[in-house]
C-alpha cells in the first residue's frame, strides 16, 4: 500500500496470492489492484477475485466504484501494471481538473 497523490489522498493497494492453475485462474495468481480515495473508498480496480454476474471468476476491471465489472484482457503482467497506472493517472488528472 502506497500514496499515489497526497493532496487528494488517494492511495494504491497490491494483492496477489498464488493458487493452482485452473481454467478459472490459468495464470496461477490471484490478484487485486485498486485505487482508493482518502476515506478508503475503492475509485478503480482491476482484479480475478469474483465473479462478474453469471460469468465465471476471470480478469476483470472496475472503472469506477459503482462499476460492478467488466471483463479485462489480461495479456501480460507488465500490461496490466500499465493499464492500470493509465487508469490512476486519468483519475487524479480529472480530480485535479475539478
């Protein structure tokens, strides 16, 4: 866990944990990655840690704290820290247009 923007308070949380590979979770990691605002609120997140309505638990991404998912393309872990980071740059961007 660490601040991304002090002024606005939000800060970013990294979970993985190994689990055996599955068809559900082929890449054997189990994984959360989120932004949240200064009341611990989560603003962003991309996770495989549940199910989307009836689709079985896979990648996915949450574009905003209502947001209930969306399924995500998990190429590559390097992609997914990019589109992640892309995402926290547009939202303390938007928050500090406002």
């Amino acid at each position: 866990v660490f601040f991304v923007d002090e002024s606005l308070g939000y800060w970013v949380k990294f979970v993985a944990n190994p689990v055996p590979v599955t068809q559900e979770m082929p890449h054997g990691v189990s994984y959360s990655i989120t932004l949240h605002n200064r009341r611990g609120a989560r603003i962003l997140g991309f996770d495989n840690a549940h199910r989307i309505g009836k689709q079985p638990k896979l990648d996915h991404w949450h574009k905003t704290a209502a947001d209930t998912g969306r399924a995500y393309p998990l190429e590559s872990a390097e992609q997914l820290l990019a589109d992640f980071w892309r995402e926290v740059d547009r939202i303390v961007k938007e928050s500090h247009d406002e």
